[in-house]
C-alpha cells in the first residue's frame, strides 16, 4: 500500500468515526435552522483540525487547503492534502444519510491519491492513480452500459445559478425523453464513487466548479470510466457542465447534445 495512502485511510476512519457520534447526538437535539447550520459548521471545524493535526504529525511539509473553511497551510506546495471533511452538508442537516468525508493528495499538479469515506455505510472508496480504484478493499470498475433507455443518471447541479432553465432543463428533457431514471443525492463525491462502481451509468454536473470533483475523478478514471464537458473535450470552467461515464455512453449521450444544441465542434 502506498505509504500516503495508509496514512489517508487512518485519518479518514477516525474522523468517520467521530462524524458519525456527532450525528446521532445531532439528530437528537435539533431545535432550529440556526442550530442545524451552527452545529455542522462546528462539526467542520473540529474534524478539520484533527485531519491537518494528524496529517503534519506524518508529513510536516506537506501542504495542507480545507474546502469549507478556505484554510491553505502552504509549505511544500509540490504536495498538497485537499481535506472536504463533510460533503453532502445540506444532507447531514436535514437528517439524510447520505454523506461522506473526502481527502486528496496532489503531487505537482496531479491528482494521485483519492480517499472518499460514507461512515453510515461503512464503504470506504480508494484510488492510487495509475493502481486502480476500491470500495473496501475490492475492485471497482464502472458499468459498461450502451443504451440509454433505463439507465441510471445522476444530477449535481446549482439551482440558483444564472441561464440554468437554458441549458440544464432541456437536457433534462432529453434524458426524459429517452427514458432514463434520474437521480440527484446532495453529495458529489458519493455520486462519484457510485459511478465508478456501477451504481449509477452516468452523471451530469451543470455549473459546479470542477474543484469539488477532485476526489471523484480519480475515482471514475482508475474504475474505466471518461471525463468531458458539453463539447467532448476538458474545457468544464468554459462550458460548465462535467459529463462522466462509461466510453460507449459518453459516445451516445454527447452526439444527442450536440444534436439538441446545433452545434458543430
């Protein structure tokens, strides 16, 4: 096991673990809108602290960015620690189990180690770049789906972002229109790792910054699975919509686009 990686997964579980107590106690004393965005937002702060405390106890050097908090603790920026510790928050605070704690690992500039936990469900998804990616210490490799009809799609998107009925709802209507199941969860990462295992056979992101995706992509491209935006090529800040899958349905669903949208690129 790569020597990174065994501390990540280390890290991971405690911090699952103490997630999880904070989550049955949460549950059970929950009385406003105040409280709920109070107590997650401490939640962050402590497992925040505990993943960079016992990431310089391994590697002093290392660099550390949380994502909620927009901590950057720069010393060797050739390695940096990317630290999500609760995607899926709207999620945990409305008492949906369906969240997870993340941390990567980029090595100039590339992404090369993926740890993505659900502490509810116990699955804890690893990637090495180049290795392969694992739920639980098995293989995962995306489905090698070919139609559209009944496949199972997931949504990650922004409701309150501009021009979203122009382009998202008409690809909605595509989708619908030949028949796919949608889903849309709250948690990116979760998404991710569904897709690199085959629980999901496709996934549509519309106007998300390609920065939360960090950890799922490692996942989707060691399971097999290909990366695009709405063109087929890698410009997601242009175009704002990250497409993944499986080569076969990417090939279907990106002619469908182009097709609806008229346009030749």
């Amino acid at each position: 096991m790569h020597p990174i990686l065994n501390i990540a997964i280390r890290i991971i579980r405690k911090c699952g673990n103490i997630l999880i107590q904070h989550y049955d106690r949460y549950k059970n004393n929950n009385n406003s809108e105040y409280l709920k965005k109070d107590f997650s937002s401490k939640i962050i702060i402590t497992l925040e602290k505990i993943m960079i405390n016992m990431i310089h106890k391994s590697y002093p050097e290392h660099s550390i960015v949380t994502f909620h908090n927009k901590i950057k603790i720069m010393n060797n920026e050739e390695i940096i620690w990317l630290i999500n510790a609760l995607d899926g928050k709207n999620n945990f605070e409305n008492y949906f189990p369906h969240f997870c704690i993340t941390l990567s690992v980029i090595i100039r500039n590339i992404t090369q180690i993926s740890v993505i936990y659900d502490p509810i469900k116990d699955e804890l998804f690893t990637s090495v770049k180049g290795q392969g990616a694992q739920l639980n210490g098995y293989r995962m490799r995306c489905k090698n789906t070919n139609i559209l009809k009944n496949s199972l799609v997931g949504l990650v998107y922004l409701y309150d972002k501009p021009n979203f009925q122009n382009y998202f709802y008409k690809i909605i209507n595509l989708l619908i229109s030949n028949q796919v199941k949608l889903r849309c969860t709250g948690c990116i990462s979760l998404d991710c790792t569904y897709l690199a295992m085959g629980r999901l056979d496709y996934l549509f992101n519309y106007n998300l910054t390609p920065y939360l995706f960090i950890p799922g992509f490692l996942q989707i491209k060691e399971s097999g699975g290909l990366i695009s935006d709405i063109y087929g090529g890698h410009s997601y800040d242009t175009s704002k919509f990250i497409l993944t899958g499986n080569s076969k349905l990417m090939r279907i669903i990106l002619i469908k686009i182009r097709e609806l949208f008229n346009y030749d690129k």
